[in-house]
C-alpha cells in the first residue's frame, strides 16, 4: 500500500506540518484493506496523482479516518449507500478517534467526508473534539465521491449471507469477505479510479506551500 495514506507513526510538530488533509469514509479504508489480498481481479490503488507526478505536494499529508459503528453496521447489514445513523458505540468511536488527534496534537487544512450520515457525524466530532481544524465542525466540507461504493443488489443484505449469494466472486481479508461484481454494484477498478480522482482533486485544492507562493 503506498506510504503516503496512512501514517502510523509519531507526527510532525505542527510548526513543520504544512497541508495535512483529513478524509472520514469507508472508501479509502477499504482499498487500502484490499491491497493486503489483492488478486489479478483488483488492479493495485495507485495515490499518485498528476500533481504528485509534477514533484509538487510533496509536504501534503493525508489522514484517513473510517466512520464509527452505525446502525447497519450494528445489525450485520451491508450498508452501501444506505444512510443509517451512527449507533452510540459508533459516537463514542468517533470521540476517541477525535481526543486522540487532539492529544497528538495534530492540525488539519481541511477535513472532508462522505455524504452519509455515518461519515459526516464522525468528521463533525472529530472536527470539533478533535480541535484540529479551524472552524471545528462547520469546516467539515462534502465530497460526494467519498461516498461508500454502491453495492447494488446486496445493499441491504446481512453480511453474513455474502459467500452463499457471491461465491466464488469474492475475496476474503482476516475482517472482512469482499463480494467483486454482483448485479448492479460499483466494480473495484471503477471504485479505484474514483479513489484516485478523490486524491486528485485535493491535491490541487492544496498546493505544495511553494506552488502557491509562487502563484
């Protein structure tokens, strides 16, 4: 998985932090799960966009964030683009994730989220709780292509019943079984190429510091 999407380790004082971007969404997560059991079915996530190709960006971190446990979630349902609450577990969720940004100190340019329910609750505490971003949790921006890819005829489904409706079209994690093509579903290469128009798009909402001194 490319190095740049998830940082594990002890971060920058923000005085050398210049664009740190925060993405609440399943989408993101999901691919990058993938790329642990990636088959000749699923091409590999590439995060380099064009801007990154030109050399710039090159200070422009981002900070991937899942949503908390909403009401499908709960149940065993497979949520797509179902737009279920976050249960109280998933709030809770969504307050650690949010006190531990705070105690590391961590400062965002933007945060952005999914359309849904579950990913906007989530950024909105973090961004609020967090104290991270100016603005707290009016800053947090739409960007409708986070949204959860669309599971077509299996929205809906218990989770449980994925391998005895999809097999042998799917692909198993340690966590998670991922079904590939049902009726109606986003495909991965589709999905993949929306994630990479996603980290396009904010790399040239935020400039390298450089590029935009020089403009």
């Amino acid at each position: 998985p490319p190095p740049t999407v998830l940082r594990r380790q002890s971060p920058p004082p923000r005085s050398q932090m210049h664009n740190s971007i925060g993405l609440i969404s399943s989408l993101a997560l999901a691919l990058t799960d993938l790329q642990t059991k990636s088959t000749t079915r699923i091409p590999p996530l590439s995060m380099t966009s064009s801007s990154s190709r030109n050399n710039n960006n090159r200070n422009l971190r981002i900070y991937l964030a899942r949503h908390g446990q909403d009401e499908d979630n709960a149940a065993g349902i497979l949520n797509g683009h179902r737009d279920q609450p976050l249960t109280n577990i998933g709030i809770d969720q969504a307050r650690t994730v949010a006190a531990k940004i705070r105690s590391a100190g961590l400062g965002f340019d933007a945060i952005y989220a999914s359309p849904l329910r579950r990913a906007r609750r989530t950024a909105e505490i973090i961004a609020d709780e967090g104290r991270c971003v100016s603005g707290g949790a009016s800053a947090v921006q739409i960007c409708d292509n986070l949204i959860e890819r669309d599971f077509g005829i299996m929205t809906g489904i218990p989770t449980k019943e994925i391998k005895e409706r999809c097999s042998p079209d799917v692909l198993t994690t340690d966590t998670i079984t991922y079904f590939l093509c049902p009726d109606g579903a986003e495909t991965f290469p589709d999905l993949i190429k929306r994630a990479n128009g996603v980290i396009d798009e904010i790399c040239k909402r935020h400039p390298d510091d450089r590029d935009r001194d020089k403009g």
